[in-house]
C-alpha cells in the first residue's frame, strides 16, 4: 500500500535483491479474485461507514488486467465499461 496525494493504491511489489534488481517474486497477498474482492468490499464498506447514503465515491477507482479482476470490478456501481479488458 502507497500513498500518493493523499490516497491510497492497493497493489503487490515486486521483490528485489540486495542489488535493487527485480527477482520476479511478488510481495503481498492480494493475487486471486477472492483475495481482490475482499480489498474491495473493505474500501466500500469504509465508504458506506463515511457516507450512509452508499454511494460510490467518486475517487474509488479500480485497475485491472484480468478475469480475476472482474469481480472486484463489478463491485463498484460506476465504472468505464470500455476501460474493460478486452480478451
């Protein structure tokens, strides 16, 4: 997790070796759908908590690559259906 202008980025690294060269290995646990899906509904419960009303924020955005990215995806109710992944 990343701060960046006061927001937050949710994502895996890539481990690196005493010489700062990527090993190919990935830190951190968020790697299949379950696992997004739950880092999700975490950000959207906090919203809910913020704001009643249960809306999407409108800052709440996803990024993903994959199928098993689509049922993190689909949990926010706004979103760019031509920023879908195309197979």
């Amino acid at each position: 997790m990343s701060h960046v202008n006061a927001g937050l980025i949710f994502s895996n690294e890539l481990a690196t070796g005493e010489d700062g060269v990527s090993t190919g290995s990935i830190v951190g646990a968020v790697q299949c759908a379950r696992d997004k899906a739950a880092v999700m509904q975490g950000l959207l419960q906090q919203c809910r908590d913020k704001d009643p009303a249960g809306s999407t924020p409108a800052g709440l955005v996803y990024i993903g690559d994959s199928v098993s990215d689509l049922k993190a995806l689909l949990m926010v109710r706004t979103f760019n259906v031509c920023a879908l992944v195309r197979f």
